[in-house]
C-alpha cells in the first residue's frame, strides 16, 4: 500500500484503486453478494484475479485511453438480477470513499465524475 496520496493518474495506482475497492465491495452487506453470486468470496481465486485485471485495464482505458480494455462494460449488469439504484448508489459511495484513500482531491476529483456519469448511465440502460 502506498504511504501517500497520488497526485497524477498512472497504470500503478489504477491498479491500487482497484485492489482498495473491490475488497470493500466484498466486505459490503449491500453491493457484496452481486459480486459474490458472480465471482466468488475469494478475493485472491482466480475468477476475481480476472476481474480485477479486467477493471485495471477498464479504468486505464477511461481514465489514459490506454487500448487493452476491449470489453463491453455494460453488458453483464444486465444480468445481475435484482439489481437496484440503491446498489448503484453504495457501490459509487465505496468508490468515492476508495479513490479518496489512493488519490489527491484533484485527480481523485476525476475519478468521481467518470463513476457517477457511467453509473448514471448503466442505471439508465437498465431503467432504474
Ligand atoms: C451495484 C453496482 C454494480 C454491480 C453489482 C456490478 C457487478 C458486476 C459484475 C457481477 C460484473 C461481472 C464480473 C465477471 O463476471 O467477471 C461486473 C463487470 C463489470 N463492471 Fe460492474 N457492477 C456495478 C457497477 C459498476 C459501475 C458503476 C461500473 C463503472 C463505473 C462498473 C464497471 C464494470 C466493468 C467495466 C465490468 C467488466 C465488463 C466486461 O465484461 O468487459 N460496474 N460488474
């Protein structure tokens, strides 16, 4: 873990906010079992590593434009059933409360718009 707040946006601490969020998410009564029904509760399984670099690789791609995220975002929320506004909104709070333990305000200012106006959309396209 890194002792102090990063002040520019690299693959090293993308990959930092990635490994800070998701064991939050697991640990969340509320956003958790999504996650668990799909991957698992093993943070360290092979199906969560996969994730993990998958989300890396998302957010290098929003965030530097980097071209190894070739997936398709929205796709599997579509099949995560009973899915809610009230899961968007505590799984944009654990985010939030992520980005603020890797990152300045400044840049971390970034990453709370890009979640918020994506999130915004997926709920949109789900019609929530
Ligand atoms: C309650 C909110 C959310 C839940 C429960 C949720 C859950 C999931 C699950 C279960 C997967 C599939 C994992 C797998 O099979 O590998 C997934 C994939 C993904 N999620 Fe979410 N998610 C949420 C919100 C978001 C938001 C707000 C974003 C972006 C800001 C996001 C970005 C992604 C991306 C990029 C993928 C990978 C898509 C691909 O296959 O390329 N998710 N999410």
């Amino acid at each position: 873990m890194q002792t102090e707040l990063a002040n520019t946006i690299n693959d090293e601490n993308i990959e930092i906010l990635v490994r800070t969020f998701y064991p939050m998410v697991l640990d969340d009564a509320l956003v958790g079992p999504f996650f668990i029904e799909k991957l698992g509760d093993d943070i360290h399984s092979e199906a969560w590593e996969e994730h993990l670099v998958l989300l890396s690789q998302f957010w290098a791609f929003v965030a530097l434009g980097d071209d190894r995220y070739t997936g398709h975002p929205m796709a599997p929320h579509f099949e995560i059933a009973g899915i809610s506004r009230k899961a968007f909104e505590q799984w944009l709070k654990l985010f939030h409360e992520a980005v603020d333990k890797v990152y300045v305000p400044r840049s971390g200012a970034f990453f709370k718009e890009k979640s918020t106006d994506i999130a915004s959309n997926f709920m949109r396209n789900l019609s929530l």
